[in-house]
C-alpha cells in the first residue's frame, strides 16, 4: 500500500519564525491522522502548505505519488483535498444548498460558452452536481436548513455546513481544522460520530487538527504532536499524550502533573472571537447523527 499523502522534510519559515520546522510524516488511505500540539505549534501552518495556500521554504507533499507542492489552491483541491477552516468561511448571505453547490465548482469540466448555452453536457453536470450535494445533506442531516442563509444560522450548524461543502468535493483527504472548537460535549460527540461515519461509510481519509484530547482519542489511528514547529513523537493517541515531550510541551514541565494535554474549551487560538450560540441545543444545532450513514 501506499501513502495518500507524504510529507518531507517541510519546513516555512514566516520572517525570522520558523513555524514549520522540518516535518515528516505519510498518511495512509482511509485513516484518521491528527495533528495536536500547542498554540502556535504549526498545525494549520501545516493545513496552509498542504491545500497550497502557502508555499514551504524547503521540504515537499506529495498526493498519490504526485508532488503538490507546487500547485495553486484550485488545483489541489481538483485533485481531492477538501479541508474546513479553523474560522469557519462560508459565504454567509447565501443559503445552505448554494454554500455546498460551491463545494462542486472545482469539478465542473464545462467551458462558459457550454453554460451559457445550457447544452446536455452543461444540463448532465448540473444534475450531477445537485445529485451529490443533496446526498450530502441527507448524510449530514441538514434538510431543515437547506434553504436558509448561512448567516442566521446557529454556530453549531454553520460548522456542519462547513463539514458539507468539503464532503461536497468528494474528496479523497479531508482536512478538518479544529472541527470540535466552539460546540459543547454533546455536539463534540457528534462530531466524532461523524467523523467515523466520513471514514467507514465515505472511505475518506481525513487529516484533523484538534485541541480536544477526548475526540482524538476517540477517532484517531494515529497522532503526531508538534511544538514550536517541531514533531515532538508519533504514535497512538495513548502513547502520545503519555509522552515526555508532550507533557513538558504542554504543562510546561511540571513532571508531576498528569499527563493528558488539557483540552481547550473554544476555538479560535488566532485570535477568532469565540463563536455565538455555542450552547445551543443539540435540536437546534441540527448535528443530530445520521440513522444509517448513507453513500455518496
Ligand atoms: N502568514 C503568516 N505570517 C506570519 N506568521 C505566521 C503566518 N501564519 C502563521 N504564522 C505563525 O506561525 C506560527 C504557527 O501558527 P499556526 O497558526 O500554524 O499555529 P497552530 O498550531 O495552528 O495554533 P492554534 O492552535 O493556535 O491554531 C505562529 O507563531 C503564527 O503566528
Ligand atoms: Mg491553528
């Protein structure tokens, strides 16, 4: 088998801040990778060069054997790299078919003059493309809230729809920037219900920032924790929080204290506002979990 994704010796370097520092580590098709680590660690730094938003200083990724390094955004992601982002970006007065219509664009193979004359093929991706994104909402339970505008919506919810654009895509590795921050347990929970289901169900690779240990735990193969721009160690989720490094990296070296990295309460560690409605409902907050998963 192999790896999906490969990462070498990728370092960036922002000014005279190494915030990436030669990192190395392959994911393997349909698992759970996670990147933990403190503020400032280079976790979406990392998230940034792999969906080409930035570029590194040296190292590179390769996708399916293929070095992506190089490539614009827009590219990347044609080539099945989906990712949320930590602040969620959703265009907020469009509703919640149109933001994951969006998650289709980078597919559409048709040229202007095609769309313009809305010819068979024009016709045929159109109807493609609704037929995907309707699957997605089926699988993510957002029905009720298919043809409402983002903006109004229950922070919770707009975190699925973000959830949805990027399954939109379908992709073949999903990058999930700190998915669970802001939503309380119940909603966290579901989140990792979904995550197995994007997994399993989906056959999705997918590739998770998080702060929150317990989900870690829960959805994870494997964990490779960063400090500083740093890998400190890669291993089970267990091994790596019982880490030396990890706990010093975290608790700042107090031997004595236990070693779990203490999980943070809301997202937004760039400086986000902490996001509104966070308590609401599990009801309202429409992340109630599939009944049957569902295939795309
Ligand atoms: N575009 C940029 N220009 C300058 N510095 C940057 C840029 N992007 C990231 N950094 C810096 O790189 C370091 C790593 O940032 P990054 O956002 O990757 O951290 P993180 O591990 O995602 O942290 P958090 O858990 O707070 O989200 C930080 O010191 C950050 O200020
Ligand atoms: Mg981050």
């Amino acid at each position: 088998m192999k790896p999906l994704l490969q990462v070498e010796h990728l370092s960036v370097q922002f000014g005279g801040l190494k915030a990436v520092d030669d990192v190395s580590f392959e994911i393997w098709p349909n698992e759970v990778f996670s990147l933990i680590g403190p503020n400032g660690a280079g976790k979406t730094t990392i998230f940034n060069l792999i969906s080409g938003l930035y570029q590194p200083s040296s190292g590179f990724i390769t996708f399916e054997g293929e070095k992506i390094s190089a490539l614009a955004p827009y590219e990347i992601a044609r080539l099945g790299i989906a990712r949320t982002f930590q602040n969620i970006e959703l265009f907020e007065h469009a509703t919640v078919l149109q933001n994951l219509l969006v998650g289709r664009h980078c597919h559409r193979h048709t040229n202007w003059l095609q769309d313009l004359l809305f010819t068979p093929a024009t016709r045929r991706a159109e109807m493609q493309f609704r037929r995907t994104v309707e699957e997605v909402i089926e699988f993510l339970d957002l029905q009720h809230y298919r043809d409402q505008m983002v903006g109004g919506l229950p922070y919770g919810v707009r975190k699925v729809v973000e959830l949805g654009r990027a399954l939109a895509m379908r992709p073949k590795l999903l990058l999930l920037d700190e998915p669970s921050s802001g939503l309380n347990v119940e909603e966290t929970e579901d989140v990792s219900f979904w995550i197995e289901d994007i997994k399993h169900d989906l056959g999705i690779t997918v590739l998770m920032v998080e702060h929150d240990m317990g989900l870690v735990s829960r959805v994870s193969d494997r964990v490779l924790a960063l400090n500083q721009g740093e890998m400190l160690t890669l291993g089970t989720a267990a091994e790596v929080q019982a880490h030396p490094d990890v706990v010093e990296a975290y608790l700042g070296g107090a031997e004595d204290d236990p070693p779990p990295p203490t999980p943070r309460p809301t997202g937004g560690g760039d400086g986000s506002s902490p996001p509104a409605g966070g308590s609401m409902s599990h009801a309202a907050s429409g992340l109630g979990r599939p009944g049957a998963g569902g295939g795309q």
